[in-house]
C-alpha cells in the first residue's frame, strides 16, 4: 500500500454515498463509516424486514450527524431496479459521489448443478455490478466533483479455487470488469471518477457465517475489513486487497503469482489442488521462488 495519508476527496462530510448489499455486512459497516464522515447514505437491499431494520439504525446514526441516510428495495439483478435507485439517490441528495457495489450472493453450485443458482449468482454479482455502474456513472462524470465507485471482488475471483465455480466466474467477471472500468476514467478528459476493486479477506458475514453465531478468530470484522478500505482509498490503491487473521499479504501474492504461472509454465489448470503440483506448491509457499530473487 503507497502512502498518500490524505483523505479521499470524494469522502468529504456533505457528500453522498450509495451502497447495494447495504443491509448487513460489509456494505452496512460501510454505510456506517461513511455516515462517520459527515456523508449522506441511501442504502439497498432486498425488500425485508432487515432491511428496515438497518434502515432505521442508520437513520438514528444520521440524525446524530445531521446528514440523511435512507434504505431503498432493489434486486440488483433488475436494470430498472437500479435506474429506480438512482433516481431515488439523485433526487433525495442531488448528487452521487461514491457507488459501492457491494450486493452479492453465494450458494453453492456445481459445474453441472442446477441451472437457477448459476442464473441467480452471475445476475446478482455480476450483473449488479454492471448495472450499477453503467447507471450511475454518466451522472457522476456529469456533476464533475471527485467520485469513487468500489465494486466488491474476491479472492476466489483471482485464484478460483475448486468448489463453487459460479462465483468465480462472477468474481472474476468483477474483476476484469472493474480493471477496464478504470481504465476508460483515466482516459477521459476532466473526468473526476474513479474505480476501485475491493477484495475481502475472510469476513465474518451473514454471507459467511455458514450456519455460526460467533465469529471465527481468523476471521475479520466487516468493520475492520471498511477499515482497511478507507485506508487503501486514502493511499490510493487500486486493488484493496485485504489480509485477515489467517492470511497474511504475502501468502495472498504467492497463490495468485502461482496461479498466473499455471498459464505461463503451461501446467494443468488449477495445479495448485493437483496432486502431481501440490507439493511444489507448499515448497513456493514456504520459500523464495528462483524468479523473485535478487
């Protein structure tokens, strides 16, 4: 992480911030941090009885702050959903200035599983992210003021480990999507909006928890992992990639180094897991690859 030490502009007290997946997790423990800021905040989700429940705990934390903070119904996978969002935003703050998308699902599924559930993950996780940004970004390179818009990744978008392809795919369709995002910013003229790709370590969330009630000790808060995102927003990273308290930075760069070397040592796909890899795997993993040294 570089080191800039110097807020991001597009988080200034005034702004506005909108976040889908907003109800719990990472995008609630968001929305709370922004509102810390002096920001306003709609949040998103699908219509439930959580969702008014985080609706009314963010009101009562805005009110303290004398800022908004609103919850919106939306199914992320519904383009008009999301062109209803943004009105509601535009017309409620005046202007966006931060998009996180952040609404994501992840039930298991199998290459060959049940066509529903690869339907429902890429529409919501992928698809969301495309809606999202391509509804909001017009307006927010239109008003001119310093915008972010964080699209949440994952780990298993990059190393895309045996076990739910669905969800790589989606990650991995984040990923790209969100590296040729920032790409077409920076090469517009005067363009104020950038993109950041978040990469959760090990979250301790209801889209996690698997069934548990107390959080794993490896595991990190939501609020430490928006924590860290403020930090690398502030230093200006791009990739938020984010350690927990079972993996560290480095042994994260290691699997991805490896798995990009599938490609280039020409091994079988996902060697890391393949019984004729794993052992050199462990060896990379425990010292310094010839390629790396000084």
């Amino acid at each position: 992480m570089s080191q800039k030490n110097a807020p991001h502009p597009a988080l200034q007290a005034g702004n506005s911030a909108v976040i889908t997946g907003g109800a719990s997790g990472i995008g609630f423990a968001a929305a709370k941090a922004f509102i810390a800021l002096g920001m306003n905040v709609m949040i998103a989700d699908m219509k439930s009885e959580k969702l008014k429940v985080a609706g009314a705990e963010l009101a009562a934390l805005a009110e303290k702050k004398g800022v908004k903070a609103l919850a919106h119904a939306a199914d992320v996978s519904d383009l008009s959903a999301l062109e209803e969002l943004e009105c509601a935003a535009t017309q409620a703050f005046g202007k966006v200035n931060v998009l996180m998308n952040n609404a994501g699902i992840q039930p298991e599924t199998g290459i060959l599983g049940k066509q529903i559930a690869w339907d429902r993950i890429i529409d919501v996780n992928l698809l969301g992210v495309i809606y999202g940004t391509r509804i909001f970004t017009p307006g927010m390179i239109k008003h001119g003021e310093p915008a972010l818009i964080i699209n949440t990744g994952s780990k298993q978008g990059i190393t895309t480990p045996p076990g739910n392809p669905a969800y790589n795919v989606s990650k991995a369709g984040v990923k790209a999507f969100t590296e040729a995002l920032q790409h077409d910013l920076r090469n517009r003229e005067n363009c104020k909006v950038e993109a950041h790709l978040l990469i959760p370590g090990f979250v301790f969330t209801p889209l996690t928890a698997g069934g548990r009630t107390e959080k794993p000790e490896g595991a990190w808060t939501p609020e430490q992992t928006v924590d860290f995102m403020l930090k690398s927003l502030e230093a200006g990273d791009f990739y938020i990639l984010c350690p927990d308290g079972e993996v560290d930075r480095e042994t994260d760069e290691k699997r991805m180094i490896w798995a990009m070397g599938d490609i280039v040592e020409n091994r079988p796909p996902l060697s890391r897991w393949h019984p004729d890899y794993y052992h050199a795997f462990l060896d990379f993993l425990s010292g310094t690859p010839k390629d790396l040294k000084d």
